[in-house]
C-alpha cells in the first residue's frame, strides 16, 4: 500500500505543489474515458511562462523558481477543484478542465493569463503567460489533443505571446 508521504513524492511537483508530468498522462486518459462514457466535453490549457529564460538569466534561479511557485498557485486559485493542473515540465503547465468545452476553456485560460498578468512578482517586471486550448475530439489520440493544443500554443507565441489561442478542431 503506497502512504500518503511516498504518493506526494511520486504524483506532485515538490516546487510548484502541482501535479506533475508522471501522473499526467494516466489521469488525463481517465478523464477522457469518461468523457466518452457520459458524453461531456473535456478540455485542456498548455500554458508557458513568457520569457521565462530571461528571468532565470536576469534574477537568478531562486527567483526563478519563485516565479514558477507563484505562477502554479494563481493556475490553481482560478480553477475548480475538480479541474487538474499539473506541471509539465520547466516553465509550461496543463490544466485539465472535464466537462468544458474550448469556449469555456477560453473563459478559464483567459481568467489565469489576466491574474498573472496582474500579478506583483517582486523583480520589477511583469510576467505574462501564452496559452494554447484544446478541446477532445472523440477518436483522437492523448497525442494529438496535446500537439493540438500544443500548436495553439505556438500561435499565440509567434502573434505576440500574452495570449490564448483555440486550437482549430480535429
């Protein structure tokens, strides 16, 4: 039987509190299983730091790291409880959203890219993140969701970061 101690140690992100990539794909798959079974829509951000190597070569890799805590609880304080975050991987989170559709997914990722946008982070400069949106097509791969969104992300970069894009449907 796994504790409670060695569970956080496997599933959750010591920095950030977040999920973290190794339970990530295990629970976005159930996710999308029971989206298929009651028919509901299922959602995901891809959300990235601006800029985010800048800050680790300008302030340094603590603040850094404050930047990426602080980043995390915002993510987490404008979501449900039953929506996932997780960290992804250096600067870049997904958040699960089950039930949503890409419009209200739109509403959330805008929520989180205006609270961190508003956000003091206490070195003189703002913070901004882009976000990229995917709604589940049904059939489709956890792969292809995630380049889907993935790519949606990439646009709102390349068309001036500070932004959320739709990803265009599968």
């Amino acid at each position: 039987m796994i504790t409670k101690n060695l569970e956080k140690d496997v599933f959750i992100d010591k920095l950030t509190l977040l999920y973290n990539r190794h339970s990530f794909q295990n629970e976005v798959k159930r996710r999308i299983w029971i989206s298929r079974k009651d028919g509901v829509p299922v959602s995901i951000l891809i959300i990235d730091i601006d800029f985010f190597k800048k800050v680790n070569d300008t302030f340094g890799h603590i603040k850094g790291d404050e930047v990426l805590s602080k980043v995390a609880h915002i993510i987490k304080s404008q979501i449900r409880g039953k929506d996932l975050a997780f960290r992804f991987g250096g600067e870049e989170f997904i958040v699960v959203l089950p039930g949503v559709g890409k419009d209200e997914a739109l509403t959330v990722a805008e929520r989180i890219r205006k609270a961190v946008e508003d956000t003091e982070f206490g070195i003189g400069k703002k913070i901004t993140v882009s976000c990229g949106i995917a709604e589940y097509s049904p059939g489709e791969t956890l792969e292809q969701l995630i380049d889907r969104a993935d790519k949606a992300l990439y646009e709102a970069k390349n068309s001036g970061r500070n932004r959320c894009v739709v990803a265009e449907d599968n």
